[in-house]
C-alpha cells in the first residue's frame, strides 16, 4: 500500500505507481503490449537461512517470444547513500536466488543529474522483452 502523504503517478493506463520514471516504464510496457505487474510479491530465501522475505519488485514482466519472465528494479535515488545500501543488499539476494541482472532481471538507475531515459527504456525492452 501507499504510504497517505506519498506522492500518486498514474500511468497512461490508470495505474498507480510511485515515481515518474515507473510511469515512463509502464508506459512503454503497454505501449509494446508487454505483459507485465506491478509489484507483484516475490518471496526470496535469506542466505544461511530458511526463513524467508517478501520483496515486491517494480515490475514483473513477460517476453511473449520466449515466455521467460524478467523482473525490473528501478533504482531511483541513486544519490543517497543509504538507499544505495540497501540496493546492494537486495541485488545481492536477487543474486543469492539466482535472480541476475541480465537473465532473470532487469535494472535501471538514475540520479538527480542523470535521469532515466526513454531511450534507456526503449533499450531494456528490445534487448529482453521483446
């Protein structure tokens, strides 16, 4: 759910998501007829442990040629250190439950002063979803 003061972005769809460059993804998503959810639940095993945690990636998504589901992590605040902490802690249990960037999933970046691009976007999609 979304935090009550958080801001809402709506896509070209009707969707709520959190931030103009999820927008801009599930935009072009739909723009390609790209199967695809929005946070939908992923449960990932913690190293060294049989418990347990729920991640809820950006997007889940489905090449319709190959049938192969990708997940897509956008990784929006790049700028601050502890939000890149945390990032590499979640790529590293991706990594753990053989979720790999360029196999299983996809990553997009950006920081104030390098923001995410249509053109970037565009190239996700034709090297893995299309």
């Amino acid at each position: 759910p979304f935090a009550p003061d958080a801001p809402v972005y709506t896509t070209n769809l009707g969707e709520c998501v959190r931030s103009k460059s999820e927008v801009l993804i599930a935009n072009a998503l739909a723009h390609h007829k790209i199967p695809y959810r929005y946070e939908y639940p992923l449960k990932l095993q913690k190293q060294h442990s049989s418990s347990h945690t729920t991640f809820y990636p950006d997007f889940l998504c489905l090449n319709l040629r190959t049938r192969q589901e990708f997940f897509w992590e956008h990784f929006g605040l790049m700028d601050s250190q502890e939000y890149v902490s945390n990032t590499v802690s979640k790529l590293n249990l991706y990594a753990q439950n053989k979720i790999t960037p360029g196999k299983k999933l996809i990553i997009t970046m950006e920081t104030q002063t390098e923001p995410l691009t249509p053109a970037v976007i565009e190239q996700m999609i034709n090297d893995f979803l299309m």
